[in-house]
C-alpha cells in the first residue's frame, strides 16, 4: 500500500525506505492470534470481524485505521482513531 503512487507522493518514501520501514515493524511487532468471541457483536464491516475478535479479548485496545466506517462505529471498549489523529495526539 505505501507504494501505490498517491502514499509514496504524501509520504516521500521510495521502494528502500518503506522496505526498512516494514522490516523495523515487523521486528518490533506482537503476533496476536484472535479468539472468536464477538458474538452479537459483528464489526461494520464482517470482513473485519477479526479485528474486532482481537480488540475484545485485550484490556484497553487501539486501533490505528483509515477506515472511516471502524472509526464512526467502534467497538465499545476500544479506541479507534485515525492516523491523523494519533499523529496530533502522540507526536
């Protein structure tokens, strides 16, 4: 995604940087597998039920997305916010 010609533009990343980029998050990450458990409880989105499978097994969630739809309608106990708005809030 960070190569598609529009987010290499904004972010004035070349193919290099985004390569390291990735490699420094996946070095740094924590694999989660999800536990089904969102009964009743479906994301906007039903492609998106596994991230909602993995906010509610966790004690204070974020999510960081683009995706309007999760944004306007959260899960309860989580936060979701835009990157935007992580930006401004933790920069």
């Amino acid at each position: 995604m960070l190569l598609r010609p529009k987010h290499r533009k904004l972010h004035k990343l070349d193919e290099e940087a985004v390569d390291q980029l990735i490699t420094e998050i996946i070095a740094n990450a924590v694999f989660c597998e999800p536990q089904k458990g969102h009964e009743g409880n479906d994301a906007p989105n039903k492609g998106d039920n596994n991230l909602w499978d993995l906010l509610q097994h966790h004690k204070s969630p974020v999510l960081i997305t683009g995706d309007l739809l999760l944004v306007e309608k959260p899960l309860q106990k989580a936060s979701i916010i835009l990157p935007r708005t992580y930006m401004e809030t933790f920069s």
